[in-house]
C-alpha cells in the first residue's frame, strides 16, 4: 500500500467534505433528542463508504475509454467552473 497515495486521497475528501451539505444533514440528525448517535454515525458512515465504492466504480470504468491525463484536465476545467459560476452569480 502506497501511504502517501493514501494519504493525499484521505486529505483531500475529508477537506472536500468539511462543511458540505452531507455533513450538515448529519449534524442535523444528530441533534435530534431520540435518534441515537451512533444510528446517525452508522448510517452516514455507510453511505460515503457506498458513495465512494460508486464512485470508484465508476471511475474505473471510465478511465478503460478516456485517459487519465483527459480525465484529469476535465476535472480540472469543472472545478474552475464551477468556481467562476459561483463568483459571477455571488
């Protein structure tokens, strides 16, 4: 196991999740007096682990038809515009 691979893709979800609206659905829950705690911890835990075993399923399958340097320049691209979408309309 590569640990620096790792480290950076744990780094990099965990920043891109801070703050999100699925962290803030689950502090929401959470607040909630009769839901247990470890029910919402559970339940949200279960759902990245699925969000991300789709996405890596589909990245793979993705990367058998397009390169991983088109890839890679197309994320790229999105962010930016999605940035620029969010100055312009702010």
């Amino acid at each position: 196991m590569d640990w620096k691979i790792a480290a950076t893709i744990f780094g990099s979800v965990f920043l891109a999740e801070l703050g999100d609206k699925t962290q803030l659905a689950t502090m929401i829950f959470a607040a909630e007096a009769q839901t247990s705690r470890w029910v919402v911890f559970l339940a949200a835990a279960g759902a990245l682990v699925l969000s991300s075993a789709l996405a890596v399923l589909a990245g793979e399958a993705v990367a058998r038809v397009v390169p991983p340097e088109v890839l890679r320049w197309a994320a790229g691209l999105g962010f930016i515009a999605i940035g620029g979408l969010i100055l312009w309309r702010g």
